[in-house]
C-alpha cells in the first residue's frame, strides 16, 4: 500500500537523521552495529463512505534492535520507543497518519544469535502500529 510505504520510508529517515542506523526490510551482509531493521504489515482497511470512499487503514511496524551486545539492543530499542513517542508523520498521499502506538509490553526480551560467526548477535523485537484516516477535503466537516 502506498500510503503505508511512504510513511515506513518517512520513519527510516526520521530514525537517520538522529544518528540511528536503520535498515529497510533487509540488512546487509556487513552491517553497521547497533542498528534498527524496519519492517512493515497491512493489518486492515474499511471503507470511508462519507468521505467518497476512501479507506482508512492499519498498518503494524516491526523494528528489530540488533547489536554486538544486550546493552546495545536495549539502548537501540529505547531511542526508537523514544523517538516514536512524539513523532507525527502527517499527511501522505490523502492520508492523515495519526500517533504511532507502542503495541508490547516494556521490557522486551533480548535474544542471541551465535548461527553467523565466532561473536553472537543480539536481538529484540517490538511492534508499533500506524492508523491513517483519509484526510478532510477543503470545506468538509465531520458531520452536521
């Protein structure tokens, strides 16, 4: 979904530009530690009739915190939980992205990898979720 698309491509930029590593999708064979992977599900949409039928929609966020140590992990997935906390996308593509939602509990367990080499690689992941509403064309109310 374009909309969707748009704002996970908003939100990796958002993570760069205050100093995290942030990948799209897929990390690359020799990434840079720590690091947030970003990854994103449609989890719904349903038909806005009184705005002319466009859709408002779901869609759930999935950050993967890895570094080279426990302590790493928790220090990536607490910048992402803070920096998520007061970030607005706004509007893309007709769409008015409202607040994201954290959607864990506190305190996420840190797991290892040891299946890529001699150092084992440490990981968490947590879940956020988008909610879009089709934005107000010039005149519109929300009823009368």
């Amino acid at each position: 979904m374009r909309s969707l698309r748009e704002t996970v491509d908003a939100l990796i930029a958002y993570l760069q530009s205050i100093g995290l590593t942030a990948y799209d999708t897929q990390v690359p064979n020799a990434p840079r530690y720590p690091y947030a992977l970003i990854e994103s599900r449609s989890t719904a949409r349903r038909d806005r009739v009184a705005l002319g039928g466009a859709q408002s929609w779901s869609g759930r966020v999935i950050v993967t915190s890895a570094g080279l140590t426990a302590g790493a992990v928790r220090a990536v997935a607490s910048r992402v939980h803070d920096a998520l906390r007061d970030w607005r996308p706004g509007v893309l593509d007709g769409h008015q992205i409202g607040r994201v939602t954290h959607d864990a509990g506190v305190g996420l367990p840190v797991s290892a990898d040891t299946t890529h080499g001699i150092a084992p690689v440490y990981f968490a992941v947590d879940h956020y979720v988008l909610h879009a509403t089709p934005s107000k064309r010039n005149g519109e109310t929300d009823g009368p």
